[in-house]
C-alpha cells in the first residue's frame, strides 16, 4: 500500500514518475510494505514511538517523512505518513530512479515533537557537531526495496557520529508539573568518571534539592547512572543501588535519610543516559517529574548489554534515551535534565532538549516551572535551581506537616517526631475580607508526609492574606505546643520563621503572602500503646530449682502489683496476665513468703529476670514498663535443716551362723531365731508324749 505525498513544489518531470495516492491528513491503518512494481522502488522507515522493552521500541503511526534532494533542502519531494505499525513507506519511479535521496522529518502527530539535529562528537563535549537528523538512501534501482533497518540509515560502525539502530525518533511532549506545592520526584545523578573531584558538589546539589522540599508534601526517589544502571563504581565493582521506592522528605529527618541514601556513592565510567530512564521506566512507580542530573552527552546505550564505545555520542545513544525518555513521559510524567558544566554547554542542548522537551531555562524570564531543560555553568548553581524548581508551585500556598511525637516524650519534648498517617484532618479558612482558601478542608493520606496543602486567594490589589488553620483532635493525642504556640511556620522561600497567633485550643492563624511559600508543623503526642506484666515465681531449696507449686511442702509465696493508674499492690496469682496498663507507667511487684513448719528459712527473695534479661534486683522491684508486653521473675532461695538419719544396726556376734536372709536390716538373723524357736517347740511337743507313756 502506497503511503506518500507529494508537495506543490514538486518538478512536472517528477509529478508525472511518482505514483501519487493524495495528501494524507489522518495516519494510515496498519498495512504491509508494499513491494515494488514495474519501474519502481520502495523506500521503506521504521518510525518510533514509547520503548516497550530494551530491544523493542513501539511504532509511531502519523508521522510524516519526506524525500529531499539534499541534506539541506527544506522542501521535500515527496512524503509519506507512518502508520498504525510505524511504517512510513515511499513508492518512487521515474526521474527519482537512479537518485540518492535524503530522508527527513517533515511534521510528528500532535502531542510529539520533531528533533531535527542531535549534537554528536566526542563524549568529553569538545568538538560538538550539530548533526542534522537525515539519512541518504542508497542509489535508488528498479525492483529495489530500501529499508532503515538495514540498507540505510541502520550501522553498527562507532567510527559514524550518524550511526542508528534505524528506528525514526521524535519526543513525546513534556507533561506539565502538577499544579501545587509539593510534588514526587526521581533523581536520576550521573556518576560517570568526568564528574571526578566535583562529586561532592554534584551530592551537595542533589541534598539543596533534597531540602528545599522539607516542608511541603513531597517524597523522592534517586537512581544512578554511569555505563549502565545502577551504576557500578570504577575499581571497587561496587554497585550503586538505584532507590526507586518515593521517601517521605517532607521533615528535616526524612530528608537527611533521603540524602544518606546516595552519600557514599562513587564514580564509574561512561555516560548511558538510556539506561537510567529505563530503570526509572520499568519502576512500576509513578512520579510527577523525573529531574536528569549530567555532566556529559550520552555515550553509551542499552539498558542490558550496553552498547557504544564510551568515548563518543552517535544518534543510537541519543535515540535510545529519548525512546526511554517517551516512556516515562507516557506515564504523565515531567522529565527535566540539568546539563551542569561546560562538558553540556552550547549545543548539547540539542540532546538535553530531546529527552525532555524544546523549552530552554531563561534566568531572565525566570521559567523554572516550564523549562524543560537547564544548562548551568556548576554544580552549586544547579542546586541553586533545583532549590527554585521544587518550590516554583508554593507561592501563595500554606502547607501543614502533621508529626507524631512518641508516647514517651513529655512537656514540648518533640524528640523522635515523624510525619502522620492518614485521616488527620484540618480545616482552614481566611479571615482576611474576600481572600480565599481552597481547599477549605484537608486531611492526611497514607503517602509518608503527614502533609496538606491549601492554596490563597487574595483580594484584589492585596499580596497577603491570613488563614485560620484548626485540626480536627483525634482520640487519646494531644497537641504538643512550641513555645506556648500551636504550630512552628516557616518561610521556606528564605527559611525565616513566620508568626504564629492564637486560633483556639487546636487551631492557629498565620500571614501568608502572595510571594511567600509558608509551611507550618502542628506536633501531637501519641497515646502510650496498652501494656500487660506477668510475674512468674520460681524457687531454689537447698541448690535445687524448682517452679512454683513444686516446691517441698509448706513453702508458699503471694504476689502483689501495683495497679494499673497506681496506688499500692494488690494480689495477683503467679503466673497471672496482669492487663490495663500503658507503656512508660511504672509498676511495682512484691511478694510475702511463707515458710511454715518446715524448719526453713529463706535466704534471699530477688527479681532475676527483667523482659528476657538477668537481674539481680530486691523485691520490691518498681520498673517503668518500655514494651507492651512486660515479663519478670522472682526467684526464692530456701534452706532447710538436714534430715535425722537411722541408728546403725548391732554388729553380729564372732563365730555365728551366716546370715542366709536377704542381708537388708538383720533380716537373716530373724530367720535364724524363728527356726531355732520351732525347734524348741517340736522337742517340748516329743518330750511331752514319752512322759504319758511312762505313766502307762
């Protein structure tokens, strides 16, 4: 199917060779290259959209390509638009026979943007080349098929600046940033060895960014990039891991762990800009901006096997990146690269531009919020403009941080405070005649920052206004004031503290103007989580160990523990779950021991166990409860006096029988005596019987 059209420019010679179908104003469906007929060739270009994975990038229907003459030539003598597959296809014949065209760009569909050069040369950024983005086609021949992919355009030489995978690139348009104070955002830093002894300040710039959102509902995320992705620091091997999950920096502490995570990353080699925005691509996170921070045009690419020869920028290098860039900005969100250094000055903003999007910084105009690329002299004036990017949407706006303080805190102790969950809700209006708060309620999400936003509206001709901000309690907290104040507010344009006034029990009011970003902590102390005590009792008589209720007879102890809220002990069964107590309260266990008839007497009653751990503690034992589940033993030892033991048996007499019992307790000589006495009784019954007869 033939997917060309032609210009009114265009030669009589060669209206009448090309095979015409009409100017195409919609992208064609999906339809096969077609071959060529008798007398004609086919041109045929790969155009590309969003990567899908790192070997497939996704075709881009609505683009239309033309043939030039010459590299130069700005009117094309024929087009072609891509369709639904990505395939822009000429049909030529007649006088283009035998030629050499060039192929161009003419127009991208809406919501795409045409890169008509890419600075190429060496990586170092001297001796950049502004490169225009055609390719020439072979000589055209009868019956011959010429595709990007292969027979132009497509190299695989290092040696070309030109050289491309064969797949037309154009850059999807820059998302705007969200509308509001605060926003998520992905740091992706360039660790490549040509940053070398300006690493710190490269950290130093990422850590101003870091701090200038502490104070809004912001969270970040940061990726690293050299030859690849995580990068992989030069000599050691070891791997920078790229964070990828948003952290909450909307407190001081949070962003000081922000910052932490990439403080001792270190340099690699080589500058793959591709491979950290398929990273950030494949995240499965969503972001409002991605903020690229470089100090040198892309000289590698592919985000598995890297490709390029580290030394030089190619189109292929650039082209991946922005394939990459696509996909982030289909996602909605923002990709702004800082250039930093004379390595990304002058036209590397070709390439800065092409991942991005065609809008420059203009400190004069002061576009922060709508530049999409920035090129700046060092390190310290990007964290400068990073500070400016991430509060551009803040002015005339009142944040409010909601922060926890632990249970175990008292007075205005704010020690281990972190930002709230979600549902805690305030409500704000102005008091300022006809100024404006929207929203006029807010409350807390599950994001991290324990932040709400509300934006003024001032009256006509005023800059300032007053809002009255009241939280809504919830059960068991308190608010925690500072310095006898509700809330803590700040400028965070120049870090000056704001005045506080009164706004009743949990409410406050405070001057916002219109220039000003102000940002106000309101402290609660959480309520002590519920806590249990558990006595257990054991008891050692005489060097042996024994549980309670194992013990020798007459050996008794009771227990008693303070009751939850206070007040003297109270009996409580050994062993027994003692409930309705609070971590921090303090609890006291005791114990009276009985020791009855026994004889014995109690050497020392001591708590030896603590929640796991060994003590050697008198009872009573008072202790501050610091789990919520808390665990003692008393331990008894018992001495008792030492059995009477049974008199010895009478020695035997020399020369008697031999003992024929069992040997145990003079049995034998019992049965010795019981025969001798039958004995006896058989001779007194045979005496008594001849003295009968003798009578007769």
């Amino acid at each position: 199917m033939r997917r060309f059209s032609q210009t009114a420019a265009t030669s009589a010679v060669i209206l009448a060779a090309l095979v015409v179908t009409g100017l195409v104003s919609v992208p064609p469906a999906s339809a096969a290259v077609p071959a060529p007929g008798p007398g004609e060739a086919v041109v045929t270009v790969r155009v590309g959209g969003d990567r899908v994975d790192d070997a497939t990038v996704a075709g881009l229907p609505g683009v239309t390509l033309g043939l030039f003459a010459g590299q130069a030539d700005t009117t094309p003598t024929a087009t072609c638009v891509s369709d639904a597959d990505g395939d822009c296809s000429f049909v030529v014949t007649g006088a283009l026979i035998g030629t050499a065209p060039w192929v161009g760009e003419v127009s991208a569909p809406a919501g795409w943007f045409t890169n008509d050069s890419l600075r190429t040369g060496p990586g170092s950024g001297s001796g950049s080349i502004d490169t225009p983005y055609r390719f020439q086609t072979p000589v055209l021949a009868a019956g011959g098929t010429y595709r990007s992919t292969s027979d132009f355009m497509f190299s695989s030489s290092n040696s070309l600046n030109t050289r491309s995978n064969g797949v037309w690139q154009q850059s999807r348009a820059n998302p705007p940033l969200p509308v509001q104070c605060g926003m998520d955002v992905a740091l992706v830093l360039d660790l490549s060895a040509s940053v070398g002894s300006n690493l710190p300040t490269l950290k130093s710039a990422a850590d101003s960014f870091a701090d200038a959102f502490v104070g809004t509902p912001s969270r970040m995320a940061v990726y690293s990039f050299s030859a690849q992705s995580p990068s992989i620091e030069d000599g050691s091997g070891a791997v920078d891991e790229n964070r990828p999950a948003l952290q909450s920096v909307s407190t001081q502490a949070g962003a000081d762990a922000f910052k932490a995570t990439y403080a001792g990353w270190g340099l690699g080699a080589g500058t793959n800009w591709d491979a950290a925005l398929q990273r950030v691509a494949e995240s499965g996170v969503h972001y409002d901006a991605v903020i690229v921070l470089t100090d040198g045009n892309p000289t590698r690419w592919g985000g598995g096997a890297v490709h390029g020869d580290g030394a030089n920028t190619h189109f292929t290098d650039v082209e991946a990146a922005v394939f990459s860039a696509n996909t982030i900005k289909a996602q909605g969100t923002r990709v702004v690269s800082f250039g930093v250094g004379s390595g990304v000055s002058g036209i590397t903003s070709l390439n800065l531009a092409a991942i991005s999007g065609p809008v420059p910084f203009d400190p004069a105009s002061d576009n922060v919020a709508t530049a999409d690329y920035f090129q700046i002299p060092d390190f310290s004036g990007a964290g400068d403009e990073l500070r400016n990017l991430a509060l551009s949407n803040c002015s005339g706006a009142l944040t409010v941080v909601k922060q926890i303080v632990p249970a175990t805190t008292t007075g205005e102790d704010i020690t281990g405070a972190v930002p709230a969950g979600a549902g805690w809700r305030f409500d704000a209006s102005a008091t300022t005649a006809q100024a404006t708060v929207d929203p006029g309620s807010a409350a807390t999400t599950d994001d991290g920052t324990g932040a709400v936003a509300f934006e003024v509206g001032y009256p006509p001709a005023a800059t300032d206004a007053t809002v009255a901000v009241t939280e809504v309690q919830q059960a068991g907290y308190t608010l925690v004031q500072q310095a006898g104040a509700n809330a803590v507010c700040t400028d965070l344009t120049t870090g000056d503290p704001v005045a506080v006034g009164a706004g009743g029990a949990l409410g406050f009011s405070v001057g916002v103007a219109a220039d000003q970003a102000v940002s106000c902590a309101v402290y609660n102390r959480a309520p002590a989580p519920a806590a249990t005590v558990q006595v257990d009792k054991t008891w050692v008589v005489d060097g042996t160990s024994y549980a309670n209720g194992a013990q020798s007879a007459g050996l008794s102890a009771a227990l008693a523990v303070s009751p939850p809220g206070g007040g003297a002990p109270v009996a409580q069964p050994f062993g027994s779950v003692v409930a309705g107590y609070q971590v921090g309260d303090a609890v006291t266990v005791t114990e009276t021991t009985a020791l009855g008839s026994t004889g014995c007497s109690l050497a020392s009653s001591r708590v030896t166990e603590a929640d796991g751990a060994t003590v050697d503690a008198p009872v009573p034992y008072t202790a501050t409860l610091a789990a919520p589940v808390s665990h003692y033993t008393i331990t008894n030892v018992v001495t008792c006096p030492t059995a009477p033991t049974t008199p010895p048996a009478p020695a035997e007499p020399a020369g008697a029988l031999a003992d024929t019992g069992s040997g145990v307790g003079g049995a034998g000589w019992a049965a010795a005596a019981a025969a001798l006495a039958l004995l006896a009784g058989a001779g007194m019954i045979g005496g008594g019987a001849r003295r009968r007869g003798r009578r007769a």
